[in-house]
C-alpha cells in the first residue's frame, strides 16, 4: 500500500510544482506589466507638469497683455472726446468764416 500512496502523491506534487511554476510566471509577467504602467503613468505626470507650467505662463502673459489693454481703454475713456469734437467744428467754422471773408476782400 505504501507503494499506491507514494504513486498517488508522485502526480499531485506534479501538479503542486507546476501550479508554483505557473504562479512564478504570473507574478513575474504581473510585476513587469506593474513597472511598466508605473513608468507609463510617471511619463503621463511629467507630461501633465510641463503643460501646466506652459499654460501658467501663458496665463501670467495674458493678465500682462489684459492689463496693458486696461490701461489703454482707461486712457481713451478720461480723453473729453465730446468736448474735442465740439472744439474742432468751431474751429472748422471759423476757419471757413475766415476764407469767406478772405475771398469777399479781394
């Protein structure tokens, strides 16, 4: 009987060495696929980081660029336009009134 034993546990250690042959494997394939996500993801960061600090510049630029514009706009909004206006018909009025009378006196 002991010689049935040891036949029967001759296959099942068998089988008991492939199952840790097929777990090494798994873990092994496992743990590149693991590194290479990781690496993968570490790019997607690096990649991520560099778009941020171009967008923050371009940020920084364009509240440079709004300000500008705003002081602009200010300057054009204190100039009395109105008053302007009005100032420069009257003197085109009374630059015609003067060759009116430039061109009568001859």
């Amino acid at each position: 009987m002991s010689m049935s034993i040891l036949q029967s546990i001759i296959p099942i250690s068998y089988g008991i060495g492939i199952l840790g042959i097929s777990g090494a494997v798994f873990s092994f394939v496992r743990y590149n696929n693991y590194k290479g996500t990781v690496e993968l993801q570490n790019d997607n960061i690096k990649a991520l980081e560099d778009q941020a600090k171009i967008h923050s510049q371009m940020l920084d630029n364009n509240k440079i660029t709004i300000e500008k514009l705003n002081a602009r706009i200010n300057v054009v909004e204190s100039l009395p336009l109105e008053a302007i206006l009005t100032e420069l018909k009257n003197i085109s009025n009374t630059q015609n009134k003067m060759l009116k009378n430039l061109i009568s006196k001859k």
